[in-house]
C-alpha cells in the first residue's frame, strides 16, 4: 500500500508540473484563455470615505467592473442609510412618468439622451426636482384650462346643432297626420285643458343612447309628445379623447308641466347635454349667431392655449431624456451604497465586491482618481473568500450567440471548462450533418451574412419586432450553420434535392454494356439494369469529393444513403462522446481531483471505447478490408455485436479479423471490470482521505494538548486552532468536516448507472442525425417532385414555359422558405441543441455556477 501511494504521488507531482507549465502558458497567451475557462475572480473590500463614497460608487457604475456583495441582508430596506435618497429618486421618476405620458399623449416621442451622462451629484438633485415640479405644475394647468376650453367650445357647438335642426320641418305639422279611428268626429268647445300651450325640450344625446332615450320617452309620456331625432351633420370633436364622433340632436314637444317634468327627469338619467330653445324663428337665428361667434372666440384662445402646451412639452422633450438617464443612474448608485456598512468611526464605508483579477489595477486607479477631491483615498485590497466565486466569460459579438446555448443549459462553476468554443464548431457541424443541402444551406448563409453586413445599423438594432431581434441575435450562429449545411451539401451532392455532377463519375455503363452483350431486346425487357463493380472498367474508382451523382438515378439509392448515414451517425456519436469525457480531464486537473483521472476518467474512457469505441473501429475495418468481390459474403456487425454480449458465435457470420471472438471478450470483460471502479474508487479514495485527516487532527490537538501543559495554559481554545487548520483552508475544511460516505456512495451510484445506461441510450440518441438527414432529403425530394417537376412537365405538354411557370416557382420558393427553412431549421436545430446538452455536456459540464453581475450603468442608459 506504501509502494503505491508513494508511486501515486510520484505521477501526482508530474501532473502537478505539467499543470503548472500549462498555466503559465495559458496567462502568457492573454485573454484568450478566459473564452475556454471562466477567468479568476476575486473578492475585495473596499473602504470608500462617506465624502467621497458617492462619487466612487458612480464611477464603479461607469466602467462596471465590481459586483457588489449586501453586507445589510439582514437589515430592513427601509432601515438602511440611504434610504430617503432612494424615496426622492422614485418620486422623481413618478414625475418623470406623468410627463413621459404627457408627451406621448400629444402624439410626440422622446429623443435618446446623449451617451456619456454622468450621475449628478447630490447637491443636483434638489435643482431638478424643482424644475420637473414646475414643469409638471404647469402642465397639469394648461391640460385643465384646455379641457375646459374644449369642453365649453362642444357645448356651444351641440347648441348651434341643435338650434340649426329647429329650422328644418314646421313644428305646428309633425302632429297633423290626419284624423285617426280614435279621433271624435265632434270636438268640443271648451275644458280644463284649452289655455295650454306647446313647451319644447331640445338637446343631445350620444347616438347608441338616442333609441332607448326614444322608447323611454314614448311610454313614460303616453305618446304626449312629438319627438324629432337627426343626426349632426358634421362630425364634432370629442373634449376628452379629441376623436371626432356624431351626435344625435333631438326636439321634444309637449303639453303639460307634469310631462315635462318627467322628460327632464329621463333626459338627466341618460346624460343630455339640455339647452334652451327659443319659439321664435328671430330669437333663434339670433341665438345661433352668438353661439357662432362665442366658439370663434373659444378657438382663438383654444389655439393659443394649445400654442404655449407645445412650448411646454418642447421643453419637457429637452430636459426629459438626459433628467431620466441621471436620476436612474443616482438611484442605482444609492441602491448599491445601501449594500455597504458603516465602519465604527463613521468616516467610510465598507464595501464587498467581487471583481476579475486583471481588472483590480484598473479598480484602484479609478477609486483613486475619484477619491482625490475628498483629500482621503479609497483603498482596496483583496480578501479570501469562503464561497464560490461567479462565472466570468467575456464573449464578442461572433462568440454571444454560442455562449448563449450553453448558458442556457447552465452557467459552468467558477473556472469549469467551457464548452462554448468547441461548440462554435460542433454545433453547426450536426446541424449540418441534419440539414445538408447546398441550396438550402446558400440561403441561410446569404441571410445571415446580410444581418451580419447590417449589424451596425441604427435601424436594424434598435427594431421592436421580437422574431426579428432573435434571429439577429444568433446571426453569426446561423452564418455558420449556413456555411456547414453548404459543406455537408456537398458531401451528400444534394442542391434542393438535385445532384450535381461537379467531377466526373467513377462509374462507367458504357463498360458494362459492352463486356455484358445488352441487346434492344434484353434493354426492352429489363426497365432496370444493375452495374456491377466486378467487371473490369465498371467501377474507375471513388467520386473525388462527396457522393456519386450517379446514386441518384439508382433504385437502391435510399438504402444505400441510410447504410451510409447510420454508420456516420454512429461514428460521430461516439467521438462526441469521447471528447466530451476527455474535456473532463481538465477540469479534474485543473481543480486538483487527481484520483478522478485513475477513478473516474480512466474507466469511463475504457467503457466507452471498448464497447462503442470498438463498434466504431468495426464500421471503419469493414470500409476498409471488405472488397466488391468479397461483399456478397461480408460478415454482418450487427450481429458480431450481438455476439459480443452474449459471448457466442455465428456458424454464418465469419469473423472479419483473426482472434475477433477473443478480443470482443477481452473488451467485455474490461469494460464490465470498470463498472466496480467507477461506484467504488472514488468514495473509498475519500474515506481513506477523510481518515487519514481526522488522524493529523488528532494528533495535532495531543501534541497542542501536551505542550499546553507544560505551559500550564488555562485557555486551551485558543491553542486548539492549529496551523493545519489555517493552511487547511475554509473549503476543503469543510468538505473533510461534512463528508459522509453514505452521501458519497449514492451520488457516485447515480453517476455511474447514469454513464453506463447513458452511453448506450446516448449512441442511440446520435441516430438522430441519421433520421433528421433523411427525412430533410425526403422532403426536398417530395417537394421537388410534387412542385417543380409538375411545372417542368407542364411545359412541354401546353407549349407554356415563361407563363406556367412563374407561379409554379413563386409557390416552390414560399414552400421551400416555409418548410425547408424554417420548419425542417428549426427541428434541426433543436435536435442539435439536445445533443450538446445530454450528450455532451453532461460528460464534463455541471454548470451549476451563477454569472458575474457587475454594477454597471449600461441598462440604465438602454
């Protein structure tokens, strides 16, 4: 057990230095690391002087280079010492709203705010409150006064309708209709209703009000009265919303005061707008030329109300903008010193930040520069830290979108490898591998590279459509997925399902037909010929680049493709796979876990390759050793690995390679023996640790306990906390005081049923790519078939090409767009994205961290 301790520790020691050197080479090669690894993170303290805090925090805002840490989670947010400094912000912005709206109400937008506002000061804060109370101030008056202007100039136009519908039909006639049955023939020469008179109620009421108010009338009344409706005949401005809409004018004429009383009452219930109306036809016209010249008035003043309302909202447009983007920036400023505590002078402010390692000279030149008023400067310095730092990863415009698909999985722990740059090729590979049509490919990429050419375009950027901003989010995602379809297009010589002869074709019929004697009889009785690779000058060779375009005349030619692209799929899988359990050798070195590489690694490597990795170098030694002569008796792989499992053979099923049986148990054997390693070696690894560091405790504290005394010490506490405990560190210390074997034994048995299970269900899942290819060549086919085809043929009977065809290639275009693009691109990439995140991630990729957030002005100013 000693011999092989010493010896782990002899290859630990190597690994260690070649670690080491390859972390100097990696700081040497600058940022670029940090795309393949989450860059180093620190935590600082900074103390701020309270005169100067402001200004500090302000700037921090500025560059955004710190994530502060809430040193008051346990204090009230209304208890905290910028609190009213935050109220006074937020009643601000209440302000800012009420004129925000008031400015869109008048159908105007806001300008942007210049770039590079700074946050005012405090002493600023006090000078636009005022100017914004003013201005709301005098807002709210001109939108009163105009209200009220509008408002009296509808009644006067209302009562001008209604005087002006007066002068239409005589009044004394719309109740001589004629006698009716119930008329007496005989009227009588007196009675107690003889010295009525006609009264008139006229008015307006909205037009979906007008049938109901004349029903109501009519039966409450008893038909005792005479009632005239008429629509306005101009349209009249609404006083509230400005929308012109129509009225309904109406003249009521009754006998009694009781009847009037009771169209009062009804006229009132329906909201009326009741004016006077004169019997006369003098006093009328009269009255009519009043009102008109009162509402000239009225608009005089209306106008020139509305005149200064302009000149207040001019105003309010030029200080809104810039007004908003400074007190959102101080808000965010008192926000982030409500996170600091107060030291016990009262003199600074202590703050937590994380924050990258390369950026701390850059911290401190800029807390210096902004702390050199106040006659104090602001110190930083780091601290250690018991948490786990957040993910930093600083990406580009090409590397966002890529970054992207795997943060959506999970952000990677602090430092953990990152699949992103791997996966800026992988990604749009399978896609391709799914998707490959060299037409289909080109419009993608040509759609891409036109985002991409217009990216920095004002318009473009700033467009509101939601579908849009997505694609153009992933432009450089899709102008590589466009250019690997285009790669792969060629390889399956598919160009919207059409093969095209680039290179001459290594098959010759021309051969064949002359050393196999076809005769017109034998052509006229075989549809169907076959070519055969035997005969000499048939077969010339492979196709130089990519399929044969002669598979596509063939009958066999779908089950040539699916042998084809199933073994393709399988190889793919499996090199995915295995790439993805290498990537974790990183991580395991990285962190310093040297007993994963012997425990974990090593056996998943060697079950992997020994079952999958074996079925692969099958497919390939069968490609490579079976001939066209010998392949009507080539062995079959699917049952050589059958076989392999069941440790039997197959009287029919030659072996393809002397001492095959003998290898495919050895392999068997090999990857069954790593399954114990895997569940057992790394938990009984970690209780031999976890015992061997609980006997260093304990001999640590007899030794403390010995020399406490010899030195008769009464206090033993603080003698207890040993060296071992200061280099132990907080993390590790707490990992040896939290281990329980019983925890580590179930979660290493999830993890090795999920790997053994998951190798196998995950070669399966890399089928997909066989599938997904398929289906899209079968849908080109279909659609070329159903569409162009047609169309094709179509020419020829009718002697109408230009003409049949137009319409026939619009609808191919719209169909190809709609569901090759964007249906078939959709499923394809989601295929893809699923393969990445099961898996390939999952082999080396917890992502079980959280992104850095640094305190930046940025979104405030968005």
């Amino acid at each position: 057990m000693r011999d092989l301790d010493s010896g782990f520790d002899t290859w630990k020691a190597a690994l260690t230095r070649a670690h080491s050197s390859c972390r100097q080479t990696a700081q040497a090669t600058g940022t670029m690391g940090s795309m393949f690894r989450s860059e180093e993170v620190s935590l600082v303290q900074l103390f701020l002087p309270t005169a100067a805090a402001y200004t500090c925090v302000s700037q921090l805002g500025e560059l955004g280079l710190v994530e502060f840490r809430d040193l008051n989670a346990s204090v009230s947010a209304f208890q905290r010492r910028f609190v009213v400094d935050v109220r006074r912000c937020e009643e601000l912005e209440k302000t800012f709203t009420f004129l925000q709206e008031e400015v869109w109400r008048a159908g105007l937008a806001l300008p942007p705010p210049e770039g590079g506002l700074p946050a005012p000061p405090p002493r600023d804060l006090l000078r636009i409150r005022e100017e914004t109370d003013r201005l709301a101030q005098e807002l709210r008056e001109v939108r009163k006064n105009q209200q009220a202007l509008r408002a009296q100039r509808h009644e006067l136009q209302l009562h001008a309708a209604v005087l002006g519908q007066g002068q239409g039909p005589q009044l004394a006639a719309t109740h001589t209709d004629g006698p009716s049955e119930r008329t007496p023939l005989l009227q009588s020469p007196g009675g107690p209703h003889q010295d009525l008179r006609v009264n008139f109620v006229a008015g307006a009421v909205e037009p979906h009000k007008a049938a109901a108010l004349e029903r109501l009338l009519w039966r409450a009344c008893r038909g005792f009265l005479i009632a005239s409706f008429r629509e306005t005949e101009q349209q009249l401005e609404d006083p509230v919303t400005g929308e012109p809409a129509t009225w309904m004018t109406f003249l009521i004429s009754y006998w009694g005061e009781q009847i009037g009383q009771k169209i009062r009452k009804i006229t009132d219930c329906f909201h009326c707008h009741v004016f006077p109306f004169e019997e006369q036809e003098e006093a009328r016209q009269g009255a009519l030329q009043q009102l008109r010249q009162q509402s000239h008035e009225l608009g005089e003043v209306l106008g020139e109300t509305e005149r200064f309302l302009s000149q207040v909202l001019g105003r309010v447009r030029q200080l809104l903008p810039p007004w908003q983007v400074q007190i959102r920036k101080m808000k965010a400023v008192y926000l982030a010193l409500n996170q600091c505590s107060v030291s016990a002078t009262h003199k600074c402010l202590i703050a937590e930040a994380w924050c990258a390692a390369r950026d701390l000279p850059t911290l401190q030149q800029a807390l210096l520069e902004s702390s050199r008023e106040a006659g104090v400067s602001a110190v930083v310095h780091r601290i250690p830290c018991r948490d786990m730092p957040p993910t930093l990863i600083r990406t580009t415009r090409f590397t966002t979108s890529f970054q992207g698909i795997v943060d959506a999985y999970g952000v990677g722990r602090y430092q953990e490898v990152n699949p992103a740059p791997y996966t800026i090729i992988t990604f749009p590979f399978l896609f391709a591998v799914m998707f490959g049509d060299v037409g289909h490919g080109l419009l993608m990429f040509l759609f891409a590279l036109a985002m991409v050419l217009a990216e920095d375009q004002p318009a473009v950027k700033s467009a509101k459509n939601e579908i849009w901003r997505t694609f153009f989010s992933g432009r450089y995602l899709l102008l590589l997925m466009g250019l690997f379809s285009i790669y792969t297009g060629f390889i399956y010589n598919e160009c919207f399902s059409r093969a095209t002869v680039i290179f001459p074709s290594g098959w010759s019929v021309a051969a064949m037909a002359n050393q196999s004697g076809w005769s017109d009889a034998f052509l006229a009785e075989h549809p169907l010929l076959a070519l055969d690779p035997n005969v000499t000058g048939v077969f010339q060779g492979p196709y130089p680049f990519g399929i044969d375009p002669i598979w596509s005349l063939a009958v066999n030619h779908l089950s040539f493709l699916n042998s084809f692209k199933m073994k393709m799929s399988v190889i793919l899988g499996v090199t995915h796979m295995a790439f993805g359990v290498v990537l974790g050798v990183f991580n395991h070195v990285h962190f310093g876990q040297w007993h994963r590489l012997l425990l974990e690694t090593l056996p998943e490597l060697v079950f992997l390759l020994g079952l999958f990795g074996y079925l692969v170098f099958l497919v390939c030694y069968k490609w490579l050793r079976v001939s066209a002569a010998s392949a009507t008796s080539a062995p079959s792989i699917l049952i050589h690995f059958i076989n392999m499992f069941l440790f039997s053979r197959s009287p029919t099923n030659r072996p393809l390679f002397p001492g095959q049986e003998a290898v495919q148990s050895a392999l068997v054997v090999l990857a069954l023996a790593t399954v114990p390693v895997l569940l057992l070696g790394t938990p009984l690894f970690l209780h031999r640790k976890h015992r061997r560091h609980l006997k260093r405790r304990q001999a640590g504290q007899l030794q403390d306990e010995v020399k406490t005394g010899l030195l008769d010490s009464t206090d033993s506490s603080v003698a207890g906390w040993g060296s071992d405990e200061e280099k132990a560190g907080c993390s590790e210390d707490q990992e040896e005081a939290k281990f329980v074997l019983s925890e580590v034994l179930m979660h290493q048995a999830i993890h090795t049923i999920e790997f053994c299970l998951g190798c196998i269900s995950n070669t399966a899942s890399y089928l997909r790519l066989w599938a997904l290819s398929l289906a899209h060549a079968q849908l080109s086919e279909v659609l070329w078939a159903m569409v162009m085809r047609v169309g094709l043929g179509m020419g020829r009977e009718m002697g109408v090409v230009a003409v049949a065809l137009v319409p026939i290639f619009a609808a191919f275009a719209v169909m190809t767009v709609a569901i090759l693009l964007v249906m078939e691109g959709l499923s394809a990439f989601l295929h893809a994205l699923r393969l990445h995140w099961v898996e390939f991630q999952n082999k080396f990729y917890s992502g079980t961290g959280y992104k850095l957030n640094p305190f930046t002005f940025a979104m405030e100013e968005e």
